[in-house]
C-alpha cells in the first residue's frame, strides 16, 4: 500500500559507506540524483569540491541521524523494546512524534525570543 502517491523522490542522501561503484549507477539508472558523500581511496584524496560536496549532504544527512544518535544515547533505541515488530513499530513512532514535539518547542521558543 502507497501512502504517499503525490511525494516523488528525487535525491537519495547516504553516508559514505555507500559510495561504492553499484549504488550511484543504480540510482543514475532510476533517474535519481546522487546524495552519497565520498570518501578518500588508497590511492587518491578527495579534492576540495568534494569535501565541500560531503559538507553539504552532512548539513541534510545530520537531521535524521541526530534523532538515531539521541534515542541510542538516550533511550536505548538499538534495543527492541517489545516481542511483536509491529509493537516496536508504533513505539518507534511514538518515540519520534515526541522529539519532534520537543525540538518544536524548543524551535519556537528560538522564535519567540529572537523577535
């Protein structure tokens, strides 16, 4: 079941463990644009355009990992909490829910104060 028909992908961000030879074929061949940062080879180093490149797919990239690293920090998220997957489903969404209701408010008190 698609739940989402009207939202087209159309840039797939990655980190570099994704930066081999298949995956940035295989999405030129899907007609997707290339998000993965590269990394150094043995025999060459990435040049400065890249590294800036690898700056700014961080600067989208950290957004979502910032929610894994608190919840493995904080909420023993690498865990399942429950015997059932879609137990630990509802309990990851809910889990999600409150950290952006919380990084909400703390964005609108931002907001708030600066005006």
């Amino acid at each position: 079941m698609i739940l989402f028909k009207a939202l087209k992908l159309v840039i797939v961000y990655a980190d570099k463990g994704y930066a081999g030879e298949p995956n940035p074929s295989f999405l030129a061949m899907n007609n997707l644009k290339d998000g993965i940062m590269r990394k150094n080879e043995q025999n060459a180093k990435l040049k400065e355009y890249e590294i800036e490149r690898n700056k700014k797919i961080s600067k989208v990239r950290y957004i979502v990992e910032q929610y894994f690293g608190l919840s493995h920090l904080h909420d023993n998220g690498q865990r399942a909490r429950f015997t059932t997957i879609g137990k630990n489903h509802i309990d990851i969404w809910f889990r999600q829910v409150a950290f952006n209701i919380k990084r909400g408010f703390a964005v609108l008190k931002k907001q708030t104060a600066a005006a």
